[in-house]
C-alpha cells in the first residue's frame, strides 16, 4: 500500500458511512425488508477495508528497503582516488588504506552488515569531517551525506532522537534523524562527527546497527537496512596518546589494540564499542606545506561562491595569514580558513565592483592584498 492510498483510506471509509447512511434512508422509504440488507453488506464491506488497510500497515512497518548489493558489488571507485587526495592534503596514507577497506567492503557488501565502519581520530583541523564528506560524494552522489553532530545527543534520552521516538511522543511522526534519511535511501555515508562528546545510551544503540547491519526505527516500526551504508565517526580524543602509539608502532595489529586500549582510557569509550568499527585511523597535524596547500584551496573555494575565480594566490598572501593569526597551529586548518575569510572580504567586494570573474591575489607593499584581474 503507498502512503497516499493510505492516507486516502479513512476518507474512504467516511464517505461510505456519508453514502450508507443516505442509502438506508431512502430505501427505508421504498421497502422495510431491503434496507436492513443492504446496512448488513454495507457493514461488512467496511469491516473488511478496515482490516486489509491495518494489514497492509503492519506488512509496510515492518518491511525492509531493499538494497541492490550486486550494484555496489560492481562499484568502482579507484578513479577518486587523486581527486580526494587533491582535496584533502597530508593525508594520503590514511586516504589508501580507507580506500582499500572501502573497495572490498564493496565487493564483499551483503545483507546483515554495513559497507564500511571507519573511525577517524586525530586533532581538530586535520580533515577528518571533510573527508567523510568527500567520500560521500564520490560514492553516491545522489545522496547526501548524514552529518550527525554527536555534541547535540549528549542525554540518554537522545536515543529517540536518533531512532525516532515511539508513537504518541513528541516528534514521532518526523522519524530518527539517522533512520528517516536511511528510509527514504540506503546508499548513503553517515558520519558521526566528534562521537566522544555523545552520551554512553546513544553510543550503545549503535551496536546493532554496527553490527547486524539493521535497526527498527522505534517511529514507525520499519526495519531499516544499513547494508548499503558507509559510516564514519571522528574524535578528537586522545590525540596525545595515540601520536605516542603512531610513531612507536608499525604493525596494524598492534596499533588497533593499543589505539583501542588508549581511546578507552583517555577517551572514555566502551571496548566493546571501538571492537564494532573496521579500523582506528590516525590524522595528525599537517605540516606547514599542507597548511599552506589546503589555505589556498578553502581561499579558493570561499573566491569561488561569489563566481569570481582564483587563478594564482602568491604564498606571501598564506604567509601573511599566518603571521597574523598563529591561533591556526593550536586549533588547525580550519582556523586559518576562516582567518582567510575575514581578510579578503574587502577584497572580494572590490573584485565584484570592478566585475572581475578571475583574479591574481597577491600582497602590496603596504601589506594590504592586491587583486589583478586576468581576463
């Protein structure tokens, strides 16, 4: 049954009772002896309307979205590989050893298990959103990435919130902010962003799902197939620890148990919950070059939503950033980004006064930022 005959039924079943009520009237009139019969038939027509449509919605909540795993069996995703590392710089050993898990997580996809479970872990700054973001995007791109920021479920009672809540509460209707969007389309990336800072009750409903590759949503009782899913979380936790570990220890076995044994510790995670991901996977902080790499790249990208593009930024324009704003070493590249931002807005607004749609930055004597159009 879809949702709009559904939602037709009970307007059906009051125009029948509309239609009946006249019908029994006017018949009255005609003969006492048909009236009655027709009320009777009537009434069992209804009967059995109402019990097919609660059939049907029993048989619809608990229903499973299929997922077409031949299709992500035959996926192919080596072809991204430069572009993601083009995008996301300093990181590209963390980068092939994610894609390797990927594409066999790919070629062995399967009822009763996700894609893929990664959790990326490492200072602030470092790309671990933006490349669960990415990866998103390459995979499937008619579906948007599920970014579930992990500082907003810090109550036990937030379970519901990922889930959906049951019927009658508050919310029910609108569904679990991570099982409504799985609904309506299985192939996506999920990413739990900063999972640390989640309440324990939130971080253990992720069990099943991790691990059987399903949840019911509490909504609406459907089953919801993860199987098709990709899920990334990041932390920040243990960064210290962990630094420690990456540099002492070569061999992945013994970096995935000592990495567990660190996040448990100084992160407050369950083991139990680190031994349901793939993989421990560590992004430390970039060096200058990368900083200066990806700087250029956001200063770019930020030119690029006001139409205006940037074809050469002189490294004295990165290189003033950084003089003026040595924040960017405690809290990453992303502060720098934002520093970039707030330094060129006059600059951005001249280029578009002068209606330049491509442009050299540089720095003038006065240290102030200089544009040349180039078209």
């Amino acid at each position: 049954m879809t949702r709009a005959e559904s939602q037709a039924a009970p307007f059906q079943l009051i125009m029948m009772v509309v239609i009946l009520a006249g019908a029994v009237i006017g018949l009255n009139k005609v003969s006492p002896l048909i009236a009655p019969g027709i009320l009777a038939a009537s009434l069992v027509g209804m009967i059995v309307l109402v019990a097919r449509h609660r059939m049907e919605g029993r048989r619809e909540a608990g229903k499973a979205h299929l997922v077409d795993h031949a299709r992500l069996n035959k996926m192919s995703i080596t072809r991204f590989l430069p572009w993601l590392k083009d995008n996301v710089r300093g990181q590209d050993a963390v980068i092939d050893v994610i894609f390797s898990e990927l594409e066999r997580g790919l070629k062995l996809a399967k009822p009763g298990r996700p894609v893929g479970a990664f959790l990326l872990v490492g200072p602030t700054g470092t790309g671990k959103t933006f490349l669960s973001t990415l990866i998103g995007q390459a995979l499937f791109p008619d579906s948007k990435p599920v970014v579930l920021r992990m500082n907003q479920y810090k109550h036990p009672d937030d379970v519901y919130t990922l889930l959906g809540p049951p019927p009658g509460m508050p919310g029910y209707e609108v569904g679990g902010a991570l099982t409504r969007p799985l609904l309506e389309n299985p192939y996506r990336v999920v990413i739990f962003d900063e999972i640390e800072k989640s309440h324990k009750d939130v971080q253990h409903c992720l069990y099943d799902v991790l691990d059987a590759g399903n949840c019911r949503e509490k909504s609406s009782g459907k089953l919801v197939d993860f199987s098709g899913t990709v899920f990334f979380a990041t932390s920040n936790a243990a960064v210290p620890a962990l630094r420690q570990i990456r540099q002492q220890s070569k061999d992945a076995a013994n970096w995935l148990g000592q990495s567990r044994d660190a996040l448990a510790d100084a992160g407050g995670f369950d083991k139990a919950f680190l031994a349901r991901w793939n993989g421990i996977y560590f992004m430390d902080e970039l060096s200058p070059m990368h900083v200066a790499e990806v700087a250029c790249l956001q200063l770019a990208s930020h030119w690029k939503e006001y139409d205006i593009e940037v074809a050469h930024a002189s490294p004295e324009v990165i290189l003033s950033a950084v003089e003026g704003n040595e924040a960017f070493k405690e809290y990453g590249v992303r502060q720098l980004g934002a520093y970039l931002q707030t330094v060129t807005k006059d600059a951005i607004l001249r280029a578009k006064d002068e209606g330049a749609t491509k442009v050299w930055l540089g720095v003038a004597p006065d240290r102030s930022l200089s544009i040349s159009r180039t078209e």
